[in-house]
C-alpha cells in the first residue's frame, strides 16, 4: 500500500491525502486540487495526518512610470483593506500577502494595474498615463455622466480646491476657480458673518423683486453653500447652461451649483484630523495723515471756498508743539492733546491737538484664530459611513467691543445595501452659527472713523475714553448676537429591480432657527471734574436705550421621485429619466421691540418700559414640477439630449401657473472619427457641443407680499383719527392695483463650446459662447391718471440679454520625480437691456440699448494753472451749469456738443448734453492662475485671482478727501496730492493729481475722465507649502500620513486703482470704501490620517 500524506488547506478547510514521498512543491499544488490521491484514486486510508497552513509574505517593491519612481501611488491587496502608499523613491513594503493574492496599484492621473503575486522578491510595477481623464464621471441633475458625453456646459473641481485654505466658508473658496462663477464682496465689506454675492454668467435679472442668484443643492437638498465645512466636501459641479440646469425648473433659472459631500468607502475604518492656527490682519486700510498736515489740508480747503481757517494760529502751534514732544508733564491735560472748554468738558475736533491714527485704535493687528476638522469614514461592503465634525472660532478685527465668529458643523451620511436590489442613504447635516458684535459695528460706524479728527486724544486726562469717538459706543453702548442652525435631513431609497433600470425616491427636510438680540445701552463720557455725563448715539437722546428682539423659523421639505433607464445596442446607447420634484417652503418670524430699560445690567425686553411692541408674520409657498430626460450617444461620438420641465407655482393665479420649459443639447467628438485617426496621437479628444433651453424664474414679486395677485389692504391704528367711545379704531387702507396676468420671468438660454484633450490629455480644456435672454421682468408700473386714485399695478414689461464667453485650459505634467500643473480659467460677460419702461430714454434709469454699467460722465481738458488759462477755457464755451468762482486748480470741462457752455442737456440719450459714456465698471475678463507643484514629499501651490478690466468712478470724502464741510470730511495721504501754485507757502503742486480742495461737491468733483479710475487688479489669493513625512516615519505612531503646511490668503494685490481702496471692496451705502475691511491670513495647518 502507498503511503500517503494528509495536507488541510486552512482556507477551504479540506483534507487531501498524497503520497509521503511527494515532494513538497507537488504537495502544495496538490493541496490545492479537488480531493483525490496522487494516482487519482479515491483517497485510502492515512498513514500520517499533517495540518499545513497557506503562509504569508511581505512583499517589496518600486513603482515606476516612463518618468522615473512615483511617490505616493496605492498598493493594495484586492478585497482587502491590506495596503500601503510609496515612498519618495516609488518603493513600497506590504507584509501580509498570500501567495495567488491580487495586487491593485493606482495612482491619480493613471490607469490601475493589477498584478498577482506568486511569491517574487521583489516587484517592478509600470504605472501607465490615464489618456481617458476626460471620461470622469461629472454630478448632473438627477444623476451623472461621463465628462466626455457631456453637451451641456458644466465646470467641476474637486475638493483639492478646498484643502487647506484659511477661509471662512465655501463661497470665498471658489472666488476664480470656475470660469463664468462670479464673486463679489457684498454690502458688509469683511465682516465676520459676511457672505459673498454670487451669480453664474453676470446678473440674469433687473426685474423688480427677482433673484438672479443660483440654486444651490448640498447633496441634492437646497440649501446655503456656506453652511457646509468645505473639508466635507467631495466635489463641486456648475450647471451654467438652460440644457443643463433646466432638470431643476423654475429654482434653477440661473444656474445650479452641486456640491457633494464625501462618503464612507468599504475598508477598515479611517480617522482623518485637520486643523490649523491662523492669523489675520487688515488687508487695506487708509493711511491718515498727521494732525499738523490734517489742519494744513482742513484750512486750505476752508480759505479756498472763502471760508476762515478751521485752526487758527494758537491751535496750529499746539499741534505742532505736541507733535514734538513739548508736553511733557503726564499732570497737565496738554501732554493728553485737550484741555478744558467753558461748559467743563474735554475738548475735540478744533480744540484738541493730539495726534491719533484713528484706523490702528479701531483694528488690531494679526488676530489669531482657530479651526478643527475631525471624520470617521469606513464600512463593509453591505454598509458604509462617514462621520465628521469641525470648529471654527474666529475673532474679528476690533479692537474695541470685539466681534467674533464660531462654526459648529456635524455631518452624517451612512449607506445601507439591504439587498441587491435595494440600498439606502442617510444623510444628516447640523450647523451652527454663532455671531456676537457691537452693536454700534454698522455703516454708520464705518462712515464716522475717518471723519474723527486726528486731533482728538483716545482717552481724556483722567483716563477715559474720549467722547464721540467711538470707542465708548463699541464697548459700552450694547451688543449684538445673533445664533442660526440649520437642521438637514434626507432619506434615499434606491431601487434596482432589472439590469439598469433604476427607481430613486427621496425626502428631504430642513429647518432653519435664527434668534438674534440687540441692545442699545446708555454711555458715558466724564468731563473736567471727572464726573460722568450721558452721551447721545444712534439718534436718541442722552441716555436712550432699547432692545430689540427677534427670531425666524423656516421649514422646507422636498420630494424627488424619478426612474432612470440605461440601454445599449451595439454602438448605439440610450438612458431615459423621468420624475416628479415637489416642495414646499414654510418660513415665520417674530419680532419685539421696546425702549428705556429698567437696568442697563439686563438688556431684556421684560424690562423696557416705553414703545412696547411686537410683531409676527408666516408665509407659504410650494413648486412642483414633472420632468424628463433623453440621452442618446452614438460610439461616444454623436451625442444628443432632451430635457422637458413642467413646472407649477403657488405664486401665480390660475392659468399664469404652469409652465413648459425645454432644452435641448448635442454634440460631437471629433477625435473618435476614423478620419481622425491619425491625429488621435496628439489629440486625444475634441468635442463640439450646443444647446438651447427655456427656463421660468418665478421669482417676480416685487414687495415681500409672496402672492403678487392678490391684493393687500393696508391695516392698523396709528394712522387712524377715529374715535368710538373714546377708543382710536382700526381702518383699512385702499387695496393696490394687482394684475392677474403677472407670470413667469422666461430665461432663454444658446450656448456652444469645444472640450479638447492634447498630448496625452496633458493639455485639456474648454471653451464656450453664450446668449442668454430674460424675457417678461418686473418693471415699473405704467402712468395712468391720478384720477385712478391708486397705484397702477406691476406688470412683466422688460427684457434683457446677457453675453459673454468662458476658458478653462489646464496643463498637467510630472519630470522624474516632479509633478507639476498649470490651470488657467478666464471668463467675460456684458448685460443689455432689450426692453424697458422709459419714453423719454433718461439716463437716470434703464433705457433701451444700455449696455448695464455704463458710466456717463465728462471729458476732463486739465487743470488750469492760471486765471488767464481759466477764462479763455470759459469764454470758448468751457463755462459749466454749476459752480461759480472758477478758476486756477479748477478743473476745466469739456464742451463736446458745440453748445454754449458744459452740462447735462436734458440728461436723455437724445439730448445728453456734453456728457458721454466714459466708461463701465462691470467686471471683465475675471480669471483664476493656479500653479501647483510635488517632489518627494514637499509640495507647494500658488493662486491668483484678478479681473482684467474694470472701470469705476469713486466718490465720498474717502475718495476726494474735502467734501460738503469739515464734518463730512477727511484727509488721507494721498488727498495731500492736490494743486498749488508757485510761491505758495505750502510749497508748488502744478502737476497735482487732485484740483484744488473746497469743502463743497459742486465745482471738481462731478464724474469725469481723469478721476475715472482703473479697478483691475491681481491678488494673491492663496499660496501654500506643505511637506508630506515620510511614511517610515508615520507608520511607527500609527499614523497612514501627517501632512504639515503654512498657507496664506490674500497676500498680495497689485492695482492703479487709488491706494485708499481695495478693488473688491468700494461702493457701500455710505460712500466709497466705507466698509468692514478683507482680511488676509497665514496659517499653520496639520493633517493627520489614521
């Protein structure tokens, strides 16, 4: 009888008797048969029983691509979560790995290899370029697709965009990343809780009481982008076009931004920490000029409009005495800049003499703040989870009264497959928003620092804060603080009962808790004998104090329920949508109000006693809409696509309700075409695409009223002269005019474009054109006679169109061990009007064939240098319809129209006198340069971000400096720039950039060419350094990687425009400039994976 030998398989738990005399290689192959003896008979009794355990190896090795190593490529065991990353030498050491075992090596930008190990010592891996990066799948509406197949204009970037950059929310992260989205600083300047004004492809919208912002979707539910943590977020898609927003309806008009949130993948849980240190300062505040130059600038505006000098010699020789250290004596109140008036208080303004740089008392320097980012993400292959939170505490730039920001975020998304046919998604979002300031930190405040007199001392002999400075209004005069939470929720079910046919339903609900409090509290200032008196501030009397309380609820649920369909046939592929989008938007609020506190100890409404009153309001509001789309493509070479929208709103009556909105795109990959062929080596793809939809925007009502066809009867009792046994009565006022034919705003949207891929794919990009026309706005209602007795009622009467064009090129490259890119996007954009409202074609409103942003203004001849050089200008015509007393340092106005003297004609495009379009102050050619660079661990990027034409013409003091009379105005150094003749004791400017100053706005300051100023500018908008350690070093603390980086925001600017400003930062409601500054910030990052 053979003697036989048992091996056990440990994996397949089998038995296999083999001859004893086998040798080991036969016996392990053997091992691993269907069980039968050596001979192939069946099995005989054992002689000797053995287990044998399958062992396992650490495997080496180094992966390569044409260039040389590859650092940081992924190696791992197929349907394991066994893997590692290479080192800055491309090699890599992962133990654990049985024999037979599939190894998956991938690395971003390249195509996956899959080796099986069969025991060698070492491995060479050859990692080839992806060539096909055009065929990324893209987030659309109600699904996704293939890059290559895309025949909308769609833009995405990915949360790289996001990593590490010191910003406060999303918005200020995407400024000149995506071409066609447009930023701009909206009217609280920097402010902590500031958000951002976005739009895609200019302003879609005049009509009174529309909206031309976006829809926003965080995961498919509407919502606030900066909300979002953006270490969250995965990846960001911009539907710009009406083919392919037009899924969304009437929400979506102009344009859809998606953001998706990360997910948990199958494998061992992963732990990933993020935080970093920052610091923050002003990134441009006027420079104010000594308090000797002030006075020199104040007189000379004062004398040269005829007025006496604002100093007179007594308080000239004190400024400059303390401005030279002549007050010596801390027990004098001169070495404090003031000394006492006849009533008994401190002195300001002319009677002071200190000298004090009110922007550095107001802002700090370099404020620290922090933020702390921590998830959890993992799962098996039936259940996944992502589990996030993050922190955000940030201090403001006061120094006096403090403002401060702090963001709480926690985040949930979990998959469930609970059959192979169903799965379903959780998704669970918590925000919190807490904003504590000054009351007093308003426009008023803004408007007020440079009209403090740098004369006035901060503080008052007995060492209190002088008054009407501000500073006693910032840190006793009450505060604000406002708490916002968002609560978002969404159930996905996930039905696939055939190959590619898919059923997909979800609800959503979002609630949204804003309460907000603000006090105004009675203030101090303390006079000679240091005894306190009231002050007067925020128009009340000395003493005056109030509360204001209020809170807001909003809840908003949505339903989505569509099915999707894909088939092929041969070349020819095909996938239906269709499905059915419901919501429903409740918000509320409520509102108490009260004055003369009790105790200014408890700023609380219980303890007002005067003006009591209180106020609440609720609305509703709901859309619905069907939807459908087709997609056919043939060899990914012809593409075509339909959308259809039928859209409802509650905001219109009747048969104005409803709306039919289609789109419809194609396009066609040239490179796929056999003719092609023999460019395919250099050009990999070019794509020509177009499209053409329609759009409703039901945004149209022009009141807060939410149902513009209903009429609205004003009530209540203040206005009423009734009495009825001794009680004032209620009435109710004549109810409007309401037009039941007010509809839907149209959007109509053409565009076309190119995609191409050269080399390789190293060189990519796109390209498109586009018209987009809205039709039937909100304007101003008709004139009809007084006779009418009532207002006439708003009508859609106004239409525009919006044109431009959009470039996104990118360049991605790796020598040796270096990877590097180039990405570069520029876009450009105009609006005209095509229809509105106006006879006699005023310039002073819209008009036909304005092109929005036009600037009328005056052609400037210079500054005339003598009286001689004056009056001829005058006689020839040169006399302006305003000012008088012209003459040297004035400006010289031209006379263009060859009428006799300059002015505004009757200020219509027929008759505009001698004014003309000097220019437009819409931003142009926006753009976005990102140059990124890697070597062996240490890794840097570089972002600029600009706009390449803008013209703007400034106004207010911070602008011009003297203005209407010294109370309205101020002195910075380059308002010291202004004209002056030989011999004049302050010395000669003739080739001055500023006239002449007079404290009045009526003779130099009317909008002209010199004073036009160019508004483009280039900022360093982000740069980062960061070094990656090396995993030898990780791995012996656990760690997968440990990241450390220093980054910075908003560096540096280069611009013409007047160095007061910053180019983002002009109008405001209370002038030019007046306005929370931009911060720029560096921080000191970390970021640790477990």
């Amino acid at each position: 009888m053979k003697k036989l030998l048992c091996l056990s398989n440990a994996n397949n738990a089998m038995l296999l008797k083999i001859p004893k005399q086998a040798g080991i290689i036969t016996s392990i192959l053997l091992a691993f048969s269907p069980v039968m003896s050596a001979n192939g008979n069946p099995v005989a009794e054992p002689e000797i029983v053995v287990q044998v355990s399958q062992q396992s190896s650490t495997v080496k090795g180094v992966v390569e691509d044409d260039m040389g190593p590859v650092v940081g490529a992924t190696v791992v065991v197929k349907g394991t979560t066994n893997g590692t990353v290479t080192d800055m030498d491309g090699n890599f050491s992962l133990p654990g790995v049985k024999e037979g075992s599939i190894l998956v090596v991938s690395y971003v930008g390249y195509l996956s290899q899959e080796i099986t190990y069969t025991g060698q010592s070492s491995l060479r891996i050859q990692l080839k370029e992806d060539s096909k990066q055009l065929d990324e799948v893209v987030v659309v509406g109600y699904g996704s697709q293939k890059k290559v197949n895309l025949t909308g204009s769609v833009s995405t970037v990915d949360s790289k965009v996001l990593e590490s950059r010191p910003v406060q929310n999303v918005s200020q992260a995407l400024q000149g990343v995506i071409p066609g989205l447009n930023m701009s600083v909206g009217s609280s300047g920097g402010t902590l809780d500031s958000q951002l004004n976005i739009n895609i492809r200019g302003g879609g919208t005049i009509g009174q009481g529309s909206s031309g912002s976006p829809l926003v979707l965080i995961d498919g539910i509407e919502g606030n982008m900066n909300t979002v943590n953006p270490n969250d977020i995965e990846n960001i898609s911009v539907l710009k076009d009406a083919a392919s927003s037009s899924i969304y309806g009437a929400r979506a008009s102009f344009g859809v931004i998606l953001i998706t949130t990360k997910s948990g993948k199958a494998g061992k849980t992963r732990v990933n920490y993020s935080g970093n240190v920052r610091f923050s300062d002003a990134v441009q505040v006027p420079d104010m000029v000594d308090s000797y130059s002030f006075a020199q600038y104040f007189n000379r505006a004062s004398t040269n409009g005829g007025g006496n000098p604002i100093f007179n010699d007594d308080a000239m020789k004190n400024i400059k005495d303390y401005m030279d250290g002549k007050f010596t004596d801390p027990t004098k109140p001169e070495y404090y800049g003031t000394v006492a008036g006849a009533d008994g208080k401190w002195q300001n303004y002319g009677g002071a003499f200190a000298n004090t740089d009110w922007f550095s008392e107001f802002y700090r320097d370099w404020v620290p703040s922090t933020e702390h980012n921590l998830s959890l993400s993992g799962g098996t292959d039936k259940l996944t989870y992502m589990l996030s939170g993050s922190f955000l505490d940030q201090t403001g730039l006061l120094k006096h009264g403090d403002d401060k920001f702090n963001r709480y975020t926690m985040n949930a998304k979990i998959s469930a497959k609970l059959a192979d046919w169903v799965t379903v998604n959780y998704t669970g979002k918590w925000t919190r928003e807490d904003y504590h300031r000054p009351t007093y930190l308003t426009g008023l405040f803004f408007h007020n620092i440079a009209r403090r007199w740098p004369t006035c001392p901060v503080v008052d002999p007995n060492g209190h804060y002088q008054r009407d400075m501000e500073i006693v209004q910032l840190e006793d005069g009450g505060k604000q603080t406002s708490q916002k939470n968002w609560y978002t929720q969404q159930l996905q079910a996930i039905f696939e009962p055939v190959k590619d046919w898919r059923i997909v339903a979800e609800g959503s609900m979002r609630s949204y808790y804003r309460k907000q409090s603000w006090a105004v509290l009675p203030i101090y200032a303390y006079d000679a004998k240091n005894e306190p008196y009231l002050l007067s501030w925020n128009g009340g009397a000395a003493g005056y104090s109030e509360v204001s309380d209020s809170r807001e609820d909003e809840d908003y649920f949505s339903t989505n329920i569509y099915s999707d369909y894909t088939k092929s046939l041969g070349n020819h592929n095909f996938k239906v949508m269709a499905g059915f989008n419901a919501e429903l938007y409740r918000p509320s609020g409520l509102n108490g109000f009260g004055t003369d506190l009790i105790s200014a100890d408890v700023p609380s409404l219980g303890l007002t006693q005067d003006n009591k009153k209180a106020s609440s309001w609720a609305r509703e509001r709901a859309i619905a809409g069907f939807f459908g789309r087709i997609n056919y493509n043939y060899a990914d070479r012809y593409m075509l696509e339909a959308n259809l929208r039928y859209d409802g709103s509650s905001r219109f009556i009747g048969d104005q309700r409803w709306g039919l909105f289609p789109s419809f795109s194609a396009g066609w990959n040239i490179a796929r075409e056999a003719f092609f062929e023999p460019l395919n080596s250099v050009v990999g793809t070019l794509k020509v695409r177009a499209s053409w939809g329609q759009l409703g925007n039901n945004n149209t009502d022009s009141t807060d009223a939410w149902y513009p066809f209903y009429q609205n009867m004003p009530t209540g009792t203040a206005s009423s002269s009734w009495l009825i046994n001794g009680t004032q009565q209620n009435v109710a006022g004549l109810p409007g005019i309401v037009s039941s034919l007010m509809t839907w705003e149209t959007i109509e949207s053409w565009n076309v474009g190119f995609d191409w891929g050269l080399f390789d794919n190293r060189l990519t990009g796109s390209f498109d054109y586009y018209n987009r026309y809205t039709y039937d706005m909100i304007g101003p209602a008709p004139l009809l006679p007084s006779v009418l007795g009532a207002n006439a009622p708003q009508i859609n009467n106004c239409d525009m169109k919006s044109y431009g064009w959009e470039l996104e090129m990118s360049w991605r490259d790796r020598i040796q061990k270096f990877d590097y890119g180039v990405r570069l996007v520029v876009s450009d954009n105009l609006r005209k009007i095509l229809r509105y409202p106006n006879e006699t074609m005023a310039l002073s409103t819209y008009y036909k064939g304005q092109i929005l942003g036009d600037i009328w203004g005056y052609q400037m001849v210079g500054i005339a240098q003598t009286q001689e050089e004056m009056d001829k200008h005058l006689a020839n015509g040169g006399t302006p319809n305003w000012g008088t007393g012209w003459g040297p340092g004035d400006i010289m106005y031209a006379n263009i129209d060859g009428k006799d003297g300059v002015d505004s004609g009757a200020n219509t495009l027929d008759d505009h006198g001698d004014m003309k379009i000097i220019g437009n102050n819409t931003p142009r050619y926006n753009f976005g340069l990102t140059l990124d660079g890697a070597w062996n661990g240490l890794d840097f990027s570089i972002f600029l971000q600009g706009i390449m034409k803008r013209d703007y013409m400034l106004g207010g003091p911070y602008f011009w400096g003297a203005q209407g009379d010294q109370w309205q105005s101020c002195a910075f150094g380059e308002h010291l720039n202004y004209w002056r003749p030989e011999g004049d004791p302050l010395g000669a400017n003739t080739g001055a950039y500023y006239p002449k100053p007079y404290f009045n706005t009526d003779k130099n300051q009317r909008t002209q060419t010199r004073y036009l100023q160019n508004a483009a500018y280039i900022r360093l908008k982000n740069m980062q350094v960061g070094y990656t350690l090396p995993r030898i070093w990780t791995q012996k603390a656990g760690m997968e990687s440990v990241r450390i980086y220093v980054s910075g925001d908003n560096l540096l600017t280069l611009s013409d425009i007047s160095g007061v400003f910053d180019p983002e930062l002009l109008g405001s409601d209370w002038g030019d400039g007046k306005l929370y500054p931009l911060q720029k910030t560096i921080s000191i990052g970390l970021n640790v994976n477990f």
